[in-house]
C-alpha cells in the first residue's frame, strides 16, 4: 500500500509539473509558488489550489476591482483574488489585495454623494472619490476644495487632512461617484454604503505550518513504531502502544482489517505513545471511517479534531505523548489506519522572492510601516522584512533574522521605496548559512552576516501583516540562490 503521507505533497518525488516550470530562477523550481494574477498555485511542483497554499481570514464583506472597472462585493472569508488596478493607463489584473487595517467609510450613499455632515475626530482623515465634481469641507476642516479629474479609477483624486474633532459638512457639486471618507493617512479600496456607515474588517494570509514543512522542512525518519497498528499481541491494544482513558464493554479499541477501531459511549477512550521529540512534528492521521463526534489527536497543549474520513496533518512543538483518542462530548466508532509522527528541521538556507504594489504613507512614522512578511515571533525567533518610515526614512526596507533574540539585518536605504498609492516593488531576500542579502528593485543591500536560522516550522508565514497591497506573486526556495539572479529578477 502507498503511504498516505507521500505524493499529496511533492513528498514521494513528483516532478514539477510543467505549468509552473516558468516560476523557476536558474533553473531551480521554488517550493512554494503563488501567482495571485494568473490563479496558478504549486507546492513542490504539484499544482494546487489557494486553499492549498493559503489559509486567508476577513470577518466582514470587503469591495474589490474587477476587469471591468467594477467595484465588487466580496463576502466574508473570501479573498480578494482576481483583484485589478489602473497601471500604466491600463486596468490590469493586480492579484490578491490585502489590507491589514480595519477601514470604515464614514460618508453615506457613497456611490452617488450628495451633500451630508458626519463626525469626525482630531486624527488624520482621507477622502477620495472619482467623477468630475467638487468636494468642498466646512465645518471641522476647511481643507480643499477636491477636484474630480474623471470617471473611473484610474481618475480617482484623494485628499488627506487633520480635522477638528466635531462635525465636518461636504458640500458636493457636480457628480461625485465612489466617495470615501476614512480615518488614515491614505485612501484604501472603495468601501460601497447606502444609509449607514460601513465597516471592513482586517485581513489575514498566510502560509500555515503543514504547508511550510512540506515545501521548505526536511523531515526525519519516522518517530512512533507501528504506526499502522499491525501488531497485537496483546488484542486489547497494539504492540507499542498505552491505553489511555476508560477501556471497558462499552470503551474499547480493537484490531480491525483497515488498522484499529476505537469504539466509545462517551468516554475518554484512546491509545498512547511519546515521540520523544519536543521540537517541530509533522503528524499526520488517515482515517477510514467515522460514525458519532469523531476522533482527536491529543497532546497536553494542543488538540486536533477530525470529524470526517481522510488523511490529516498538522503541526506540533508539544513533547508530551501523542494520544489517539475519543473525543468525548459523545457516542463515537471511528477506523483509524496509519498515524506518522517525523521531526521537522528548517532547511539551511532559504530564498524569498515577492513582487506587487504598495499603498503607504509617511505618517505615522514607524520601523515596520509596512511588513510585506512575517515568519515567527518578532521578539523571540523570527525572520521577517520590513518598510521603515522612522526618522528620515520613506521606504526603507530591511531584511532581518532573529535568533534568540539576537537581531540582524540586512539594510536597504532610506528612500528606496517610495511613498504612493499602489507604488510598485519587487523584493528578494536570501539566507545562506552564513549570511543575510536583500534585493529591492534591482539594488542589494550587500552581504550581512548572521549565525544561522532558528527553526520556525510551527509558526505561519504571515504575507502583510502591515501594511496595504496587491501580492502579484510569492515564491519560496529551501535554498540560497546566486545574488545575481536576484538582481536580475527584482529589476
């Protein structure tokens, strides 16, 4: 029988398949690959979907750009593929947009304006819109009038002021299309309202652990001994493995044809056995069948629950025993036919190449303006990069490793990004053993040496925690490659 734990992902030596051959540099394949503008998605040369790659979260509906130079509703929990901008005099497919910040349009019936007085705070506001009117404030800000240059976006006008805090009144002449009024220092994607203000959450993606593992991680040899419970000598439970939980008529596992059953009225029921490893696992559990609440893989720290027939995986630092058990909130039968438990180790070095569009602005001034990525915590074990506006800066991107709280980075300067909307970039950063080097439009910030990788394969990898962008593509190589490959494909 093949493993379930091998050719899903790449692991049994699947050959890159030749609809993403064009992703390669120098002929290395990346690991992971996401082209957000043309949909296409791969992890060790095997197509898959953004659900494959990506886990994404948004709490509310957002708006997005489509080919038409229509703003579209997208619903919770949906990403915002298939999203377009005006490039170039041209309304292109820009890839995902991603924004990390809550945005609330405070103007109502914002499609068509008319004239209105809202509320406003002592804090930095932007107000956008298309259409070939005026916007006149009054009130707790006098700032403009704003101009409209046009229909479409690719004519929007945008204006940031500081108002006082109390009532603000836009008197509006001519035909004003799309308004917007937010707090913030720049304008983000059109948010539609009607007779209320409307809210749109923060959104959140990310390459998740399981998918790391398998792109970038090498994987040991298997920690836990019959995993495929094949062995009884004694029938109430296979060879090296620890009932765990109540084992009665009614609580019970047993041999079965398809690996073992685990029966249970509702009692903590289950089996036992330690890895003996406390660093990052890869764990996975084919299940053949369920009838009842379903089956939980259980450390002391961390639970998984499955709940229908299928292969699983997931990702664990907790050296405790790992437990196949019942889960108790009810009656279950559940066939489970393989566990695999493997240690998972970071690869020595490792490239990162993205490109798309930023949004910022100057204010407020800060270290990490913008973070285009995050992998690990920032304040223990980490690599990440970041726009910097602190000081002098405008766009200063630096490409930093943590380890043990020891920080070093690789150093762009102050000005090599620019302050607009939907400014182009393409970045690349490099980790060989012994050194950091990170490529931004074409320019290398030159070799910095650091002390190696701490191993971050339990934690996601975050694309834009900060900041506002379209993410045309990302892609992740367990390798270093040649400095000027980088300069020649971030140019």
């Amino acid at each position: 029988m093949r493993s379930p734990f091998t050719g899903m992902w790449g692991l049994s030596g699947l050959g890159q398949a030749s609809s993403l051959a064009r992703y390669s540099i120098g002929g290395k394949a990346p690991a992971a690959v996401a082209d957000f503008s043309a949909g296409a998605y791969g992890l060790n040369g095997a197509p898959v979907g953004f659900d494959g790659l990506f886990s994404f979260a948004r709490l509310s509906a957002i708006w997005k750009m489509n080919a038409l130079d229509h703003w579209v509703k997208v619903l919770a929990w949906e990403p915002r593929t298939g999203h377009h901008i005006w490039q170039g005099g041209k309304l292109v497919p820009a890839g995902i947009a991603v924004c990390s910040e809550v945005r609330t349009n405070l103007l109502l019936n914002s499609d068509t304006l008319s004239t209105q007085s809202v509320t406003v705070s002592a804090v930095k506001h932007t107000l956008s819109f298309t259409g070939t009117g005026t916007v006149t404030l009054s009130g707790a800000a006098t700032d403009g009038p704003l101009f409209g240059m046009g229909t479409s976006e690719k004519n929007s006008v945008r204006m940031s002021f500081t108002p006082s805090a109390g009532s603000l009144t836009l008197t509006v002449s001519g035909d004003v299309q799309n308004a917007q009024l937010e707090t913030g220092p720049y304008a983000t994607d059109y948010i539609s309202t009607q007779g209320a203000q409307v809210s749109t959450a923060a959104e959140s993606l990310q390459i998740d652990p399981v998918e790391l593992v398998h792109s970038v991680g090498t994987l040991g040899p298997e920690l836990l001994g019959n995993t495929g419970f094949t062995a009884w000598a004694d029938p109430t439970v296979p060879d090296g493995w620890t009932k765990t939980g109540t084992h009665n008529a009614n609580n019970f596992v047993e041999q079965h044809e398809n690996g073992i059953r685990i029966v249970s009225d509702g009692a903590f029921t289950g089996i036992t056995q330690n890895t003996g490893i406390s660093g990052p696992k890869l764990v996975g559990i084919e299940v053949v069948s369920i009838s009842g609440v379903g089956v939980v893989v259980q450390f002391d720290g961390q639970s998984f629950f499955v709940q229908q027939p299928g292969t699983f995986y997931f990702v664990t630092t907790d050296p405790s025993p790992i437990f196949i058990l019942k889960r108790w909130s009810g009656p279950t039968d559940v066939v489970v036919r393989l566990v695999t438990a493997r240690e998972a180790t970071m690869p020595e070095a490792m490239t990162m190449v993205m490109n798309g569009t930023m949004t910022r602005a100057k204010e407020p001034a800060s270290y990490d303006n913008a973070v285009p990525f995050r992998w690990g915590e920032g304040a223990g074990n980490s690599i990440d990069l970041i726009v910097s506006t602190s000081g002098t800066a405008i766009g200063q991107p630096i490409f930093r490793n943590r380890i043990g709280g020891t920080l070093i980075g690789a150093v762009g300067t102050e000005d090599a990004l620019a302050l607009a909307v939907a400014e182009p970039f393409s970045m690349a950063f490099v980790l060989s053993a012994t050194e950091i080097e990170g490529f931004y439009n074409g320019v290398s910030t030159g070799k910095t040496t650091h002390g190696g990788m701490a191993n971050l394969l339990a934690s996601p990898l975050q694309i834009f925690p900060v900041g506002s962008a379209t993410l045309k593509d990302f892609r992740l190589w367990p390798e270093a490659l040649p400095s000027a490959d980088m300069l020649e494909v971030t140019t």
